[in-house]
C-alpha cells in the first residue's frame, strides 16, 4: 500500500495509509492538493502544513509535508478556510 508518484516518510506509508484507507487511491488528488492549496503554514518543526479543499467530499484537508515528503494528512474539521 504506497503511491508510486510522490514521496513519502515512513510514518505516512506505514501508519497513516492503514488506518486512513479512503486516501489511497486519491494519489492524484493528492498531487493536485499540494499543487494548489488554499493556505499554507510552517509549523515550529519545520515541517509544511498545506490545506486544500476536496471537491469530491466537500472538506478541508490537512496535509503535512516534511522535507518535501507526505508525512500526514487528515481531514481537517477545525479549518475554516481563507
């Protein structure tokens, strides 16, 4: 269970794709997502968070980029948008 195109930790690959299934298909969402996000924020860490909109299920996602790899992403209830 991975993405063949974008870059993962191993975190993502090995804890986040199992228990967040609905995300495995959608690496091309994902692309897009990180392509043209609404808003972007650098957390203490350094990492990237990056929120985008999910046309296909009408919520925020949060995805959290480290050094240009997907660490995580979620949907995110608390985000209200830009």
């Amino acid at each position: 269970m991975s993405f063949k195109k974008l870059k993962m930790t191993w975190y993502f690959e090995n804890r986040i794709l199992v228990r967040r299934p609905e995300f495995l298909d959608r690496e091309d969402d994902v692309i897009e997502w990180i392509s043209h996000f609404s808003k972007e924020e650098i957390q203490p860490d350094g990492r990237r968070k990056l929120f985008s909109w999910d046309k296909k299920v009408n919520k925020w996602v949060r995805i959290i980029l480290e050094q240009d790899q997907i660490h995580n992403i979620f949907y995110d209830r608390d985000f209200e948008g830009v």
